[in-house]
C-alpha cells in the first residue's frame, strides 16, 4: 500500500495568518491525490482534487500544488472556520490511502 | 442535490452480527461507485472497499477482505456494509460515499453521508 506522511501532525495559526501542510507519499501517486477538511463530528469535505483542481464552491484561499511524492495544502487569509483537521488521500494506486491528518488549531 | 443517507447509530455486543445501509439520492445511482470507509475514534480514515451498482462489481482493501461484506440493491438505490460476527475493534464512526466522477474509480470523494456510529461492547 502507499503510505501517506503528513506533516506537521498540529499547527498551531491565528487568523489571518498562511499555512502549509505537506504530504509524502511512499512512491509515486502522479497527480492523483486529494485534500479533504474534517470538523469534529462531521464527515470530511473534499478541497482539492488531482492535486491542484479546486473543488466547486472551496473558497481560493485553498490551493493545492504538487506531484509525484510531494503535495502541499496551503491556506492564506486563514478564517475561524478553518480551524479543523485536514487529510489528504491518494487514489492512484488501490487500496486508496489516507494520511494520517493534519490537525490546525487556533494559537 | 446528491445526498447519501446512511441508517442510525448501533449499539451491538460482540458475536452478534450487523448491516448497515447507505441510500443515494439526487443522481443516477448505478453510475457511481459507492465507497465505505472506517473512522476509529480519535484517528483517520481508512478504505474499507467501494462498489458499482451498475455491475455489482465490488472490491475490497485487502485489510478489510473476509471481515465486511459490501451489496447493493439497485431497486432502492442502497448499498449495504455487513458484518457477520462483529468485534469490540469494530467500534467506530462508518461512512458511505460516492467519487465524484461517473463510472471511474480514478476520482476524488466529492459527497459523503453523515456517519453511522457503531458501537460494539466485549
């Protein structure tokens, strides 16, 4: 299976603030991996598709970038309802794998 | 509006056996795949397997393989998570699912139901 490091597991942002998450695959995912925003007691809510493809009705302050092994999730402008843990996915190869999350907190 | 509309929370003891449901809503039911997924408490996500009512074609994440059993029934637009003798390790929140894109299984989880919780006590 392809393992999927995340990286940092918490971070801490206040408002306003940029942040970058970054995931590593294990080998290769090529451009197939996805970014999805949970909130306690929900279920996660798809970001980011293909690596880069913004998800209708995500706001731009959401963008995703990368291929290969290495992905990163940035925020700008960080609003307080960002404040979730976040996880990305790979759906080259099955079984499909998930990170192990991101946690961002308010500082 | 696609909407998947998963069955109520279980409280159940070990041995006993358990089917969950999962109702699609909103799109052409047999042209997407259906997902399921684990979430264990306080951790993430793992794929459990995913099928397509189309054909019934079903398959599993080998880890998941012999413990879960994955149906559909197209007439009704539900697919179905079944355990035959459930574990004090199968406590967790189970989701449905559907890719985003029709037919492909080369495709993000754009919609997700909202969780059944199982709860299984030894």
């Amino acid at each position: 299976d392809i393992q999927l490091t995340q990286s940092p597991s918490t971070l801490s942002a206040s408002v306003g603030d940029r942040v970058a998450f970054t995931c590593r695959a294990s080998q290769s995912s090529g451009r197939w991996v996805a970014w999805y925003q949970q909130k306690p007691g929900k279920a996660p809510k798809l970001l980011i598709y293909e690596a880069s493809h913004l998800e209708d009705e995500v706001p731009s302050r959401f963008s995703g970038s990368g291929g290969g092994t290495e992905f990163t999730l940035t925020i700008s402008n960080l609003q307080p309802e960002d404040f979730a843990t976040y996880y990305c996915q790979q759906y080259d190869t099955y079984p499909y794998t998930f990170g192990l999350g991101t946690k961002l907190d308010i500082k | 509006e696609v909407q998947l509309v998963q069955s109520g929370a279980e409280v159940k003891k070990s041995g006993e056996s358990l089917q969950i449901s999962c109702r699609g809503s909103g799109y052409t039911f047999s042209n997407y795949w259906t997902v399921w997924l684990r979430q264990m408490p306080g951790k993430g996500l793992e794929w459990m397997g995913m099928i397509y009512p189309g054909d019934s074609d079903t398959r599993y994440n080998p880890s998941f393989q012999g413990q879960v059993t994955i149906s559909v029934d197209k007439s009704i637009s539900t697919t179905y998570l079944k355990w035959g003798s459930l574990k004090a390790s199968d406590t967790a929140m189970y989701y449905c699912a559907r890719f985003s894109k029709l037919v492909t299984t080369m495709s993000a989880v754009g919609y997700w139901g909202q969780g059944t919780l199982v709860i299984v006590s030894s």
